[in-house]
C-alpha cells in the first residue's frame, strides 16, 4: 500500500512548518485557536498527501481524540507532531478496534494494533500476544495481552518498550549472546550506551540509560518500570514483556507460549527470564542443543531440550537393498535429525507426582516432562512408564496415556498442530511409542531366537522412520512388533515361544509346540518356523528350508536337512547341536570331578579325627589274644616286687 511506504522524512522535508503538541501552559490556546478549523478538509492544491483511504484534514491531530491514552501521547515523539502547514492526514485510528493493523502519525506512517482488551496497543506491526486469564473482582477470567517486539517491521529495525514503540538506537557486543534478539546481542533505546562489564559476562545492566529513562534496555520512562522478580535459572536475567523465542523452531516457541501461566504477571506485565545461549524456557530451565548445523548457521535444523542428544537416521531410496553399503549424504539417501531423550535430565531430579522418580522427557525436542508415572509390569524399569503435559495413565501398561484437548501422542508429548505419528507396526495389540526400547524387561536374562512372523515377512521392507520408536508389547508377547507369543516355565527356567506350552517332565520343563496355528513350530523353545509342510498331517513338516522325506506311509517321514540343521524337523541347529554336546561333556566331567574330590575329603577329614597312635590296619582277633597273655617267670622278677606273685 503506498500509505505503508509513505516516508515521513520526505514529507518534512518539503514542508516550511510543523506544529507540535503543545505544552501545558499553552494547551488551552492552543486548542482555541485551532478550534474553528478541526475537522475541515483540506482546500489547496498543495495539500499534504495522504495515503488512500485517508482525508487529509485542517488544524492539529488530536490524538487523544484518536483512543490514545494521554500517557502514550505525552511519551512518544511519533506523537509530538500534529500538523504540517496547519494539516493532518486523518488516519481513522478511533474506527480501529480490537485486532488489525492500523496507522497513526500525522501523515499515517506508524503501524498499531489494538488489542481485544481495548487498553494494549502495539505498534510498528507488533501483534498482540493473548497472555493468561487473571480473574477481575467480579470472579470473571479477564484477558491480558501483551506486545511482540520481536515481529515488528521494518524488519530491518528492531524495536522495544511495553508497547514496543521505542526504536533500539544501540546493539552492543557482549561476551555471551542472549535470546533477546534474532543476533543474541544486547540492544538500547533512547540513546542508551553499552556498558562494558567484566564479571562472570554478566549483562543485566548493559545499557546506560539516558535521563528520563530507566530499565534492562532504557525501553520505560524514568519511575514506570515495573519490578521484575521471576526467579532465573542458568544465569538468565528477569525481564517484563513478551519473550523473544524467534532463535527457535515454531514448534518450540509455541509450546513454551502455551506453558507460560498465570505466575508469569506482575500487575500488568508479563515476566521472563533472557537466557544465555545454551539454554531456553520462560525461566531458562531447558538446556538446548542445536542439531544438523554449526553454530554459524543462520538456520537451525533442530533442536533438542533438557540434555537430549542429537541422533541421525538415514534412509535409502525405496528401490536400494538394505545390505547396500552407504555413506553419510550418499546419492538417493535422505538424513532424518531426531532427538534422542534418553540422555535427558532435568534441573530438579526428582518430582513429587513421580514418588521420587527421576523427570522424565519426551517429544520431538525432549520438551515435554514427565507429569504422571504409570505402574509397570514386574521386571520392567518404571521410568519408562510415564505420561507428559497432564497426561492421564491408559487402562493397561502398553496402553497410550489419555490426553487432554491441546496435546496428542502416545504420551500426550505433542502440540496437537504438531503431532506426530509413530509408525512402528506393533502386532497382537502392541502400541507404538516413541524413543528407545524399554532398558529392561524380565526377559533380559534369556537367550531368545526371534524369527519375523508371516506378516512381517510378507510385508514389504518398511522405510526407517524421521524419529526413534518401538512396540510396547502387551503381556506374554515379545519381539521388535510383538511378532512372537512368550510363555515362561516356572521361575524363567525354561521359555516357549510362538503358543508353545511349558510341559514339566522328570523336574525338567520342555515346549509342546503347537501344529493347529497357521504356520507349525518346532525346537527346543518352539521357535523354527515351518519352511516346508509335508504331505499328510500338518505335523508332518521341514524347517530351516529342510526337505521331507518320500515316506507315505509314515505321520511325519522326516527330514533331509541342509546347511548342518539336524532333528526329526531340522529344528537344531548346528551352534545348538554342538553347545549340547559341550554341555553334556562338560557336565559328565564335572560330575566325575565332584565325586573324586568328595570322596577324598571325607578321607581326609576321617584320617584328622582319629587318635595318634591308632592304626587303620586291622588285625586278626586270634593274635590279638596271645598278645594279651602274658607268661611271668618268678626268675625274671626283681625281689622287691615278687610278693606281688603269690
């Protein structure tokens, strides 16, 4: 419109006269003079220019007349002109009512907007930003806004103030960039200089300020700053008015607008912290991490919050083998970035509605906390077990949480305009969920042979998906799709698989492997599939890609079993053919073992116990009764003790 590029400067300077608002020891007469002319439309052929739509008028612009308030009109210089050669260009600013963008100025030049409320007015193409409901005297929610500095146009001009009405005059070099501007530099209004600080990078009071003015960036008249006391993490400074989240994606900067509340107003004004580069967030809590770029990029592929990791995924082309070697960035291939959460932690660890538990994130940039913990199954880790933003737990533990109406997933992690879907094909009533698999299950500690069921082998190759997922099984089924029925005998002492069923024989489990199912198994554990069904009974069958055997008269011939299978069903494997083997060995040679060396110790500790100077040998009992008796010739005594023998 050539109202919008109507420059101001040029007009000035081809005009002789231009008429201020007055001050206020001449207001009244100045009023009456310009009195009988108010309202008059312009008569000469040099009249002042206005755009169209617009009547150029004779006399001053009355701005308050206008709906500005007497503040506003006093403060800004935009509003000091009212004339030129005794004319104005009447902008109809009072038919501007809530929403829209309008122009104002003597010669319609300033963009503004007022907002629903009918009190806030932006300008220079600032829109208004609806903050949170804060309830009046009568018990009504009344409806604050506030001015986005940071879509403010030209685009070229970066602007500040509550209404952001104040041209920034200075940009600063500072030690550390900040999310106050696009540039994470520090910026001045009003003639405000930079001040060069040395401690710690600190930057709250950059600017020096100008008499008159006041604030982080000399943006309020001298006494009109509100107090800002919202409490900042990470070395992020307090600030009134609308954060600038432009330095993020779109995603982001909604989801933290929807998380700002009601705490964040102090009177009229909204509060917030400016953080340091590394970290995000009304009061900077989320620590973020730029992915898919260098830190030079002027645009950012992704982002990841609160300690997520960035992770790639590459794709090949629909028609490549997936055994085809590839390289990063190769022809054909397409790099997805995603965020891996697992990685993520949280200032505070711990949350009260998790009884102790670890915070949890989730989402396309780990944005989301755990709000809610769910029960989970015996064996498995309860921090995988979680719902985000109010999410409420589902009936069972592989169900999705339910979710209110803004936000959707299967942890209610996404915006509902930004939801994502998880394109895992879970089996038998899995549900996809995003991120890694769960970091332990009760079936850590079994060897499991996982084959792909005949769905998953009749599909055709699925595309890697833009984000990092998996099937949360429901109970008694496993695998990367659910693909595969579990059932465990006694204590984990054995398991079968695919409807197999736990059968004790001699103290010992075993599988009795279904043949009713639609394809037949068989194994130590029930899980080689078919590969050929023989003729006759649907007992009668080959896996690993054995033969039958040409034996009709028999229920199941056999198999002629390839590649070193062996088994009535080519069922054992090779690898399991010889660990038995090794096994059975090794437990006839420790059995062996065991008894030589029990039986040794029990000698041994016999020959400890008995008294010194018995002997084990045994002797005949007729020698012993010679020994007893013993023949005592008187000759041979002493004559002391020969009385001793009568």
């Amino acid at each position: 419109m050539n109202h919008l590029l109507l420059s101001l400067t040029t007009i000035i300077a081809t005009t002789t006269t231009l008429h201020y608002h007055p001050a206020t020891a001449n207001e009244a007469e100045y009023y009456d003079y310009h009195a009988e002319h108010y309202n008059e439309l312009c008569t000469g052929s040099n009249s002042l220019r206005c755009g169209s739509g617009y009547t150029c008028r004779k006399g001053y612009k009355d701005y308050e007349r206008k709906g500005f308030p007497a503040e506003l009109v006093n403060a800004l210089p935009f509003f000091e002109i009212t004339s030129i050669e005794n004319e104005y260009c009447d902008c109809h600013e009072e038919e501007g009512g809530g929403g829209g963008l309008h122009m104002t100025g003597v010669v319609c030049t300033t963009m503004f907007e007022r907002c629903p409320d009918q009190d806030t007015i932006c300008f220079h193409g600032a829109p208004c930003v609806k903050g949170a409901a804060t309830a009046t005297a009568t018990g009504d929610d009344d409806d604050t806004y506030y001015c986005d500095c940071s879509n403010t146009v030209p685009v070229d001009v970066l602007y500040t103030g509550r209404h952001c009405e104040y041209p920034v005059t200075t940009v600063c070099d500072t030690p550390v960039e900040y999310d106050v501007s696009e540039s994470g530099q520090w910026m001045c209004a009003n003639g405000g200089s930079c001040r060069q600080r040395s401690d710690d990078g600190f930057i709250g009071t950059t600017c020096n300020c100008p008499p008159g003015f006041e604030g982080l960036h000399c943006e309020y008249p001298q006494g009109t700053a509100p107090v800002c006391n919202l409490d900042c993490f990470h070395d992020g400074i307090c600030k009134i008015g609308v954060k600038d989240y432009q330095s993020i994606s779109p995603p982001l900067r909604e989801y933290f607008e929807q998380q700002t509340d009601s705490d964040g107003l102090v009177g009229e004004a909204q509060q917030h912290c400016v953080c340091p580069k590394g970290f995000t967030g009304r009061q900077c809590e989320a620590s973020i991490l730029v992915c898919g770029g260098d830190d030079n990029s002027s645009t950012t592929t992704h982002s990841c919050l609160n300690g997520g990791d960035c992770g790639t995924i590459t794709s090949l082309p629909p028609s490549s083998s997936s055994s085809s070697s590839s390289s990063r960035g190769g022809i054909g291939e397409t790099e997805y970035v995603y965020c891996d959460c697992g990685a993520a932690a949280s200032n505070s660890t711990t949350t009260q509605e998790g009884g102790g538990l670890e915070v949890q994130f989730a989402g396309n940039a780990c944005e989301s906390s755990s709000s809610t913990f769910c029960t989970a199954p015996d064996g498995f880790d309860p921090l995988d077990f979680y719902c985000t933003n109010g999410g409420i737990c589902g009936e069972n533990s592989w169900d999705e949480c339910n979710c209110s109406a803004d936000y959707s997933g299967p942890r209610c992690e996404f915006l509902v305009q930004y939801h994502t879907r998880c394109d895992m094909q879970c089996e038998n009533g899995g549900t996809c969920f995003f991120g890694g698999p769960p970091t332990t299950t009760p079936y850590d500690g079994i060897d499991l042979e996982l084959q792909p069921s005949p769905k998953q082998q009749q599909q055709q190759p699925q595309l890697p998906s833009t984000t990092k997922s998996y099937c949360r099984c429901p109970d008694g089924f496993i695998g990367v799709h659910c693909e595969t029925k579990i059932e465990i005998c006694g204590k984990f002492e054995h398991h079968c698989l695919n409807g197999g069923l736990c059968v004790l024989d001699a103290d010992e489990y075993t599988c009795q492997c279904p043949f009713d199912g639609l394809i037949p198994h068989a194994g130590e554990y029930c899980q080689h599939a078919a590969t050929e069904i023989c003729k006759g009974t649907r007992e009668s069958f080959c896996t690993n890609h054995g033969k039958c055997k040409n034996v009709i008269e028999l229920d199941h011939p056999g198999c002629v079993c390839s590649d070193g299978f062996k088994g009535n069903y080519c069922e054992i494997t090779p690898q399991t053919h010889v660990v038995k083997v090794i096994v059975k060995d090794l437990m006839w040679l420790y059995m062996t073992l065991f008894l030589v060396t029990t039986v040794s110790f029990a000698m041994l500790l016999l020959y400890y116990h008995l008294p010194r100077g018995v002997t084990m040998v045994s002797v005949p009992e007729e020698e012993e009764e010679e020994e007893d008796v013993v023949d005592v010739s008187p000759e041979y005594v002493l004559p002391e003790f020969k009385h001793y023998l009568n």
